[in-house]
C-alpha cells in the first residue's frame, strides 16, 4: 500500500465507495464500438471502398479508446459491484488489447505493478516514458507496450513477470499474425498503413497523455500526491475531459481505482477541496 501523507477524510471514501455501482455498460459499449469500427474501416479499405488515410484516421482513434476498455477491465471495474458479472472483465479486456497488439493478462500484472510502484524508477514499469528529453519521451511512449516486456526481463526472479512476458509474447503475437496475414492476402499498405502505423501513433498517445503528464515529474510516491489532475475553464474542460476519456482526472483514479471512468471528474468535483487538502497536485491550464 502506498503511504498516505496527508490524512483524507472519510466523506471523501464513502462518496468513493457510492461512485462504484453495477455494470458499466458505457466501457462494454466503447470496446464492442471500437472494435466494430476497426472491423468496418478495414472491412471498406479492402473493398477499396475508403480511402487508405481516412482507415487510418478512424483505426487511430478505435485503438486509442480500445486502452481504456482495457484499462478498465484490468480493475475489474466493468463488472462493478456484480460478482456474477465478473467475467466480462476478461471478455472485454481480451477484444481490446487485441486491437492494441497486447495481452490482457500481460497488462494486468504490470499496471497492478504500476499503481502498487507509481514513481519508483525501479519497479514502476510506467517510469519507462519518462525519456531525458521530449524527443526520447516521444520514443519511449510510442514502444510503452514493449517496454513492458524489458520490464519483465530485468525483473525475471519474480514469477509473476516471467508469466506476464510469455503470455504477453503469445498474445501480442496472435495480433501480429492476424496483421501479417491481412498484409500478405489482402493488402499489404492497408495493413501497415491503415493499421500498424496509427495504432502506434495511438500507442504513443496513450504514453504521453495517460502515462506521462499525469504522472510527471514522477518523484512523488504517496497516494494522493504521485498523480495529477487537469481541470480547464468552463466548456473546454468538457472538451478535454471527452478527448482525454476522463484522464485528466487521473489522479482520481490513482486514489481510488475502483471508480470507473466514467465518474472521474463528477467524483472530483464532488471532493474537490478534500482530494486537495490531502495533497492532490491539481494543474489548472487557462485559469
């Protein structure tokens, strides 16, 4: 457990605990959603029927919202408060990171690694974008999923990272084999160029937005304090909070990872003095 060094209030936990309810079916929504898009624009690519660019365009964005499905599955936060719903979480996990050329299990293991290590150079598998300069945290971002497997390398005595990196070599090459072969018998530009290339575009996106900003500059280790909070002015905050899939409010999450997405920022709104009074660093851009 991460050392609290401020005192949060009990409000502040029991408003936590009513944000957590039955299935979120918005999460289910944007995985199946994605994964129809994607299916649909390649579908349309291979008919020559779309334009290779706007492919692009759509499997770029298909894949960025794919990772929150993902990220949500990983937390068991789909199901909610089900227990009878609890394998929709595997279910829904495995689609998305399909899409993502991971592995769910593989991405379990480390984020749990991640939240349990936020900041630690050593055992944060996340620390890997924090590059020396923007161009090595562009680099770093765009191979995130890969770092992960060095993760496991230099932490192979544990046998929970020696699992992580041969499930995760075995899913990530399933999604590779699936590439291959749309490059090899259907069209190999729209499987690099409608696929593999904005799918890493995506993946470097995740990095810097859902890994870097919210965490830099990566020194602070306690559980309030190791993750931060963007909240912009009037209707932009709403644009942003959209685009970002509620990640501006990360430190949200951080502090209470039980929260689906989806209420991030109304539980921050609701807690807003308490989440600062216990050390939340709240960045706030325009004013």
């Amino acid at each position: 457990m991460l050392p609290e060094l401020k005192p949060h209030s009990d409000a502040m936990a029991t408003t936590a605990h009513a944000m957590v309810g039955g299935v979120v079916w918005q999460t289910i929504a944007l995985s199946l959603g994605s994964a129809a898009a994607i299916g649909t624009v390649m579908t349309l690519g291979a008919l020559g029927m779309m334009p290779l660019w706007a492919v692009a365009i759509v499997v770029y964005g298909s894949v960025y919202l794919s990772y929150t499905a993902l990220h949500e599955s990983v937390h068991q936060n789909i199901s909610g408060d089900r227990k009878d719903m609890v394998w929709i979480n595997r279910a829904i996990g495995t689609l998305s990171s399909f899409f993502l050329s991971h592995s769910y299990e593989m991405h379990r293991t480390i984020h749990l690694t991640h939240h349990r290590n936020t900041n630690d150079p050593e055992h944060d598998p996340d620390h890997w974008v924090k590059g020396s300069n923007g161009l090595m945290t562009m680099l770093r971002s765009l191979t995130i999923f890969h770092g992960y497997f060095l993760y496991c390398a230099r932490h192979w005595d544990d046998k929970r990272m020696r699992r992580a990196y041969w499930v995760g070599l075995r899913d990530t090459l399933i999604s590779t084999l699936a590439l291959v072969l749309v490059a090899v018998f259907v069209d190999w530009k729209l499987a690099l160029f409608g696929y593999a290339a904005p799918a890493a575009l995506a993946a470097m996106t995740l990095g810097l937005l859902f890994d870097y900003f919210v965490h830099t500059p990566h020194k602070a280790r306690a559980r309030f304090e190791n993750t931060r909070v963007f909240v912009f002015p009037g209707w932009l905050d709403t644009l942003v909070t959209w685009a970002y899939v509620q990640q501006n409010y990360h430190g949200v999450h951080h502090a209470f990872p039980r929260i689906p997405f989806t209420r991030y920022r109304a539980f921050f709104r609701a807690t807003d003095a308490d989440m600062v009074s216990a050390g939340m660093p709240v960045a706030r851009p325009l004013g």
